[in-house]
C-alpha cells in the first residue's frame, strides 16, 4: 500500500519577512510552500503616483500648505514687513539728514558769500574814504607849503630890494666922494658937491 503523501501546509509570508538562506519565493522549504502577496508578485508602483493614496495626499498637502500660510502670515510675513518698514524709515531718516545738512551747507556758503560782499564794500569805502583823506591832507600840505615858499619868496626879494637899494645907496655915496676926489687931483680944485651928485645919478640911471 503506497504511503498517502504528507499535506504540506501553505504559508503566506511577506517578501520582507524571508530571512537570509530560505529558498526562493514559490518554493517549498521544510514542507511550508512561501508564496508572495498579489500585489507584489505583479509589482508596487510609485506612492505619490498611487491612486489609492491621493486622498491621504490631498489631505496632507492642505494640512502643510494651511501651517505654512499661518507660519508666513503669523511670523514670517510681519518680521519682513517690520524690517523693510524699519529700512524704509531709516532711508527716509537719513534723507531728510542729507536735505537738512544740504540746507545748511546752501545757507553757510549764502551767508558767508553776504559777509564776503560786505567786507568787500567795507574795504572799498575805507579804500575810498582813505585815499580821499590822504589827498586832502596832501592838497592841504601842498597848499600850506606854496604859501610858505611864497612869504618866504616875497620876504626874500623884499630883502634883496632892500640890500640892492642899500648897496645902491652906498655905491652913490662911494661913487660921489670918488667923482669929487678924483675932481679934485685932476684940477686941483674940489668941485661943487650938488653938481658931482647930479652927474653920479646921471650916470648910475644911464
């Protein structure tokens, strides 16, 4: 009587439960037949790209997308917002500075450009009023000094008039004793003094 053959008990293991040395999948080991789910043994497909998972998928991607808009809008979004705002105000600060000192520059170089044109005038008035002065003093002094070489010219030709009419004098008064001496030698007999005088006075006006 030939021996019925012992049942062999069928397992189904999962592909990542085969350990290292068992047989290869479909193949009986030790009387336990491993066999590979259906939906390996046709092969898996990429999870994104499975239909069956596009709910999950959808769910996830508005839980992400709703915490990434409320990170943005809570955090994110008002620190950018305070930093541009606070450049914004700097900038603005830092024109109105630049304006500020600009004016003040603008009003500097007008006052002094007005001080500088005053100083200008000043000068030139006192110039003018000096040089007026000094001419008058000079027109004064030369005036003063005209008139004393002019006394002093008068003084000096009345002086010379009186020494020429003295000089004069004495030459007649030399001139007539000299006629009448000499008169005197040649004829030896002294002349009339009146007419020795009218001939000295003749001769000294010829």
């Amino acid at each position: 009587m030939t021996e019925a053959a012992a049942p062999v008990a069928t397992f189904v293991i999962a592909q990542g439960d085969v350990q290292h040395g068992v047989a290869p999948e479909g193949h009986t080991v030790h009387g336990v037949q491993i066999e590979t789910p259906a939906s390996e043994a046709h092969g898996s497909s990429f999870p994104p790209f499975d239909a069956a998972t596009f709910p999950s998928q959808l769910l996830w991607l508005a839980i992400a997308f709703a915490l990434l808009y409320i990170l943005m809008s809570r955090i994110a979004l008002p620190r950018i917002g305070g930093i541009i705002e606070e450049r914004a105000n700097r900038i603005a600060s830092d024109l109105a500075e630049a304006q500020r000192l600009k004016n003040e520059t603008e009003a500097a170089i007008a006052s002094y450009e007005s001080s500088l044109a005053q100083a200008r005038g000043k000068a030139q008035k006192i110039a003018g009023e000096t040089r007026d002065k000094v001419q008058a003093e000079t027109e004064a002094q030369r005036k003063a000094l005209e008139a004393e070489l002019a006394a002093r010219l008068e003084k000096a030709e009345k002086q010379i008039a009186e020494t020429k009419e003295a000089a004069l004098a004495n030459v007649r008064g030399i001139a007539v004793e000299a006629t009448s001496e000499i008169v005197t030698q040649l004829l030896g007999d002294k002349p009339d003094a009146a007419d020795v005088e009218t001939a000295v006075d003749a001769a000294l006006k010829g």
